[in-house]
C-alpha cells in the first residue's frame, strides 16, 4: 500500500469568477469548486481542521469538511485558510 501525498487546500470567501460574492476552494494547480453565497461573510479552521462558514455577526452557516486526512490547518485571515491533507 502507498502512502498518501499531502495537499494544501485553500478556502476563500470572496468574490468568486462570475463576479459575485461566494466561497472558492482551490488546490495549487486546480479550482475544486466555487459557489454563490451573498450571506457569508468570514470563515473560521476548526480544532479539527474543518472550515467553518459564517455570516455576518458570526453565526455559523455551514462547515466545510476537506477531503483525506487534514494534518494541518493555517487562518490566513477572516475570510481565507489553507487546510493540508493527506490524500
């Protein structure tokens, strides 16, 4: 059996490629996936390397659990994280 690689997955809540304001999930060399969603506002890495998405005045709207095995988590900002896991 082979060992998994690691792979950093970046989170952002911002404005996304149609323009409007929503949620990014990237990996270095690809875009995994982007949605609309006007009412989030920040984000928050978790005890256990999950990504919290919340709205305005911090209400959680959702939680974001990344693929693999996380191994590590960074808060770049209020609203940007990079998760590495082990795929």
């Amino acid at each position: 059996m082979s060992e998994g690689r690691e792979v950093s997955i970046r989170v952002r809540v911002a404005a996304i490629r149609d323009g409007t304001y929503g949620i990014s999930m990237t990996m270095p060399d690809r875009l995994i996936g982007e949605w609309t969603d006007s009412g989030a506002s920040s984000l928050a890495v978790t005890d256990e390397y999950n990504i919290r998405i919340c709205g305005r005045g911090g209400i959680q709207r959702y939680m974001l659990t990344m693929p693999g095995t996380p191994i590590r988590g960074e808060q770049l900002s209020d609203t940007e994280a990079v998760i590495v896991v082990c795929l």
